[in-house]
C-alpha cells in the first residue's frame, strides 16, 4: 500500500530565509517517511504516478534542487508552490527530461514514471515525453498553423494518418480543454487569432491530443486574465479524472483552489508536502506558515 | 536652484542637435543617391537597345545591326540554378547546424570561417573553382561557373539562414519536444517552416548577390557567343557580356553593353523587390 503524500523532510533544522548556514552536500540520507511521520488521517490512498529519489539538478555550477524526493499521485491534482527561483520549475522539467535540453544542465537521483526509470539507459527521452505532456507559462501555438493543425500537430509529426482518426482526436482534445464549442467553426483559422485564454487551451488540447497520462503545467495561468485562469481551473478540475496533473503556481488561492495535494519549495528544497487543506490551514513547517500566510516570498 | 529655460547655452545645443540631424539626413540621401543615378545612366544610355530583339536573339557578328543577349540570359540563370543546387543546401543546412545543434566553441571557428569566406575576393573563386573543375574536366563549363557562385553564396547563406532560425522563440521548440515529437522533424516542420520566409529572403539575397558576379566566371564559364546545349560546354552570362563588349572598341557592342547592364540591374532589382514583397517587414510567421 502507498501513503501519499509522502515528503521526506531534511533532518536539518528549517532555514529561515536569510540565514546564512553553508549548504550541505547533497545526497544526505533521509528518513523514510513512514518511519518518520505518520500520514495524517484522511490522506488519500491511491496509485503512484512518480517517485522521485535525491534528486538534484544543476545548471552548470548553480545547484537549483537539492535532494530531493517525493512521491506524485495519479489522477490527482499536484501544485507545487514556493517563490521564485526555489527550483520547482526545473524541477518539473524534470519530471518529462526537458532540464537535460538545457546546455550544461545534469542531474543526479531517480525518477520513476510508474515504476520505471525515465533516465533507463534503454529509454528515449522522445517516448517519456510522449506519455508526459507540458503547458508552459506563455501559450504557445504554432504560428504557422491553423487551430485544427496545431491540434493534431503531436499526432501528425508522430506518424498518425487518415483524416477521420485524425478529426476525432482532435475533437475529442478540443472537448476536452473546453475549447470545442469556441472553435469548431474556425478551425482553419490560425492558433494565433485565438484570445490569450483560448490559446493556453489550444496548448492544453494539442497537449492531450498525443494521449499522455501525465499533464504538466508550469503556471499555465499567469499570464491570463481571472475569468480565462477559472476556465483553466474548471478545466484542470476536469483533467484529473483522466490525467496526473502537476502544477506549478505562483499563485496561492490557485493552488488551494484546485489542487489535492501541495509541496511547498524553497532555494531548491522540499520543504513540506501535504494535504493541500492541511499545507494552508495547519502548515507543520514554520517556512511553510510563513509564505502561504503571505509573510515573505 | 532652478533651470534657466533661456539660457543661451541652450541654444547652443539646439544648434549642435540640427546640425547633427541635418549631417546624418545628408549621410541617408548619399546612400540613395548612387542608386538613383545608376539607374538614370543606364536607362539613358541603355533603354534605347532595350528591344524584344535583345531577349530573343543571339549576338550578331560585329557590323550587323541587331542582335540580342538571350543566349547570356538564360546562361545567366542557368548559372544561378547550378549555384543553388550547391548553394542552397549546403548553405542552409549549415544554418540549421550553427543555430540547432553547434556547440558553441565549434560554432564559433564555423562563424569565423563563414565571416572570413565572405570576405575572400571573387576572382579567388574562379580559381577555386579552376583547380577543382576546369582542370579535371579538361575545359570552361557551366558546371565550373555554377561551382565557383555556388560556392560564394554558401556562406551568405549559412549566415541569413542562422540568424532567421535563432529569431523563432525558443517556446515552440520546447512545445514541440514536450509533445514527444523527434528532433529532427521539429527542426523541419517547425523551426523551418516558422521561419521560412526568412530562409528564402536569404536565399533570394544571395542569388540577388551573386547574379552580377563576373570575376568568378572569367575562366570557368568563359563565356560563349552561341546557344551552350550541354552543361559541360561554356556558357554565356551577362556580367561576361558586358564586360567583353564594353572593352571592345565598337560602338554597338557598347550599346549593347549598355543594354545587357540595365537587364542585369533589373534583373537584381526584381529579386530584391520580390524579397520586400515576401517579408513585408516580418521575417516569419503564418502566411496572412
């Protein structure tokens, strides 16, 4: 049986920001967490889509996540939140090996998607990507394309043909990112022409249209206005039953809003990992307290 | 302490703020200006030759009326077909190599060699392309010539062709690759495509670039008086054209010349009319 979440908290004492104690090396044994702390009553019980051990990552000499490990549910709604530069954006372009894109990039630890490596000497960083999709911050559609191509982009250049199995994906993805009513009737149309809100959920739809199980998002909100970031919520809301989301946020009430579980990150550590009610009403960590109560960070 | 709007001081920089502006618009107008009286010189001394004749026939012997430069024409784009076929792939491809793969400290030595490469004098191709064509093949040909420009327009190309790549946002190529797409494909049919008026703007300069050379082709096409039927026989093009009857001392040769330099200039002049046309001030971007 798997508890989640499961964070593994540094045996050190929590840093308050600004102090000034050397970092340690990396690699340090952590307590397991179930001999650490007891799940917290009502913690969900369900399937794990990634397990993540020590990991640490590096852009050139810059540490930018430090040992860490956790566990992710499937078809559940993670956010990650922590503030700027804490390493949780690197650290889910981890989770579908885009960090290694970066020149002078490495890392170190393991990832498990479902039980199995994704840094396997015998696995294609193409396929892992496949089956873990990516909504950046800034929408993003081809400006070369119409929407029905942008749609179907993923299937096309991945060898699907034929028209009808084609249209279905695309309708079935443009249904799904609550696109479909908006665009059916202009889907030749450019992506470009679409408003910000409905780009970010062509982006969403040509990200479920390759069929991954896992949807990563790295503040897929932020540029939006209130009512396009509620579509994207709802729309998010939706995803999980099908999909493990994981979320990065800026923003608090969006994590609290629409995730189950949060981890909070600071300068490139796991600080707590919970519940996301238990993280922003009974925090276990001072640091955590401090940043959702909107005290620094 | 407050400012004194009146001082005389500021005048003195008003002054010095006309002067300036003045000195720079003169600057403008003499970069336009040679353009502008080319273009009057020869139409005035060659439009009058400028006949449906001069497309469509070849040369006359001296001291027959008449007579055109087709033959030097169609050699010329014969030429430049030849030098695209090396040119352009070599050329872009390269690009995508500085731009997509490179690392860094080779892509340097590569700049470096492109910036140097277009810097070597002209005439230093022909004889390239002498050494390596000519001589083997045992005579002048269309190949030679097409060799020597095509070898000129690879490193305009490898440059015209990186900078466009580098301008797509890094955005699409992080979207493409999280939707698991390979990487070759997406430098195809995503980066290229994105950025494909700006790889043909690029080509058309070079060709545009290349289409007056005359140095290069002065001992591999050679130049030819008659139809060339084979590739591997030399070949008219109108910058040799030119210059053979320019320095030829009779009078309708030298209208010729006139004649053939207008076609040339226009020639160049359409290719960069029709580059304005296909960028319309985007270097990318979806077709309106």
């Amino acid at each position: 049986m798997t508890v989640i979440p499961t964070a593994t908290q540094p045996e050190q004492e929590a840093k308050l920001p600004g102090s000034e104690k050397p970092q340690r090396p990396v690699h340090t044994v952590f307590a397991t967490p179930a001999r650490r702390e007891k799940p917290s009553r009502g913690t969900p019980v369900s399937e794990v889509a990634f397990e993540v051990d020590n990991l640490c990552c590096w852009f050139g000499q810059n540490q930018a996540v430090y040992d860490l490990s956790l566990r992710l549910p499937a078809k559940a709604v993670t956010a990650i939140i922590g503030p700027s530069g804490c390493g949780k954006s690197t650290f889910l372009r981890c989770l579908n090996r885009m960090h290694e894109l970066v020149r002078g990039s490495r890392l170190t630890g393991q990832i498990r998607l479902f039980g199995e490596d994704i840094h396997g000497s015998r696995v294609d960083a193409t396929l892992v990507r496949r089956r873990v999709g990516m909504v950046f911050q800034k929408s993003n559609p081809f400006p070369t394309m119409t929407i029905a191509e942008n749609v179907t982009v993923g299937l096309r250049l991945n060898g699907v043909r034929g028209r009808a199995v084609l249209e279905k994906r695309m309708e079935r993805a443009l249904r799904m990112a609550a696109l479909w009513d908006e665009v059916k009737d202009r889907l030749d149309r450019p992506g470009t022409s679409l408003s910000g809100g409905q780009q970010q959920r062509l982006c969403i739809a040509r990200a479920l249209a390759v069929q991954p199980e896992v949807l990563l998002m790295d503040e897929p909100a932020s540029a939006l206005d209130p009512i396009a970031t509620m579509k994207i919520e709802e729309l998010i809301q939706e995803l999980k039953k099908d999909y493990t989301i994981v979320i990065v946020t800026h923003n608090m009430q969006q994590a609290a809003r629409c995730s189950d579980h949060t981890a909070f990150f600071y300068m490139g550590r796991l600080v707590e990992y919970d519940r996301t009610e238990k993280v922003f009403t009974n925090p276990s960590n001072k640091q955590t307290e401090d940043y959702v109560t909107g005290r620094f960070g | 302490m407050t400012l004194d709007i009146q001082s005389p001081y500021h005048a003195w920089r008003k002054l010095k703020n006309i002067a300036m502006s003045v000195l720079s618009l003169v600057c403008a107008v003499a970069v336009v200006a040679p353009l502008a009286l080319i273009l009057f010189y020869l139409l005035k001394e060659g439009a009058g030759s400028v006949d449906w004749r001069f497309f469509t026939q070849l040369p006359k012997p001296v001291g027959e009326a008449g007579g055109g430069m087709a033959n030097a024409i169609v050699g010329t784009l014969t030429l430049l077909a030849l030098a695209s076929l090396i040119g352009v792939p070599v050329g872009v491809l390269g690009g995508v190599y500085l731009s997509e793969y490179g690392a860094e400290r080779v892509n340097w030595w590569i700049r470096f060699g492109a910036d140097v490469l277009n810097g070597v004098p002209s005439i230093v191709w022909g004889i390239v392309a002498y050494a390596l064509v000519v001589v083997p093949m045992k005579g002048f040909s269309a190949y030679a010539g097409g060799v020597a420009l095509g070898f000129m327009m690879i490193p305009l190309i490898i440059r015209t062709t990186e900078e466009v790549l580098l301008l797509v946002p890094n955005g699409y190529r992080e979207a493409a690759l999280a939707l698991g797409i390979s990487r070759w494909k997406i430098i195809v049919h995503i980066v290229m495509k994105t950025a494909l008026r700006g790889i043909v703007t690029g080509v058309l300069l070079a060709g545009a670039r290349i289409a007056g050379e005359t140095a290069p082709l002065l001992f591999t096409a050679f130049g030819n008086r008659f139809w060339t039927h084979h590739l591997k026989d030399p070949i008219a093009a109108l910058p040799l054209q030119i210059f053979s009857y320019a320095i030829s001392p009779y009078d309708d040769w030298h209208r010729q010349a006139w004649a053939g330099a207008l076609v040339l200039i226009l020639i160049i002049f359409l290719i960069n009319v029709g580059v304005r046309a296909l960028t319309r001030g985007r270097l990318f971007g979806a077709p309106r």
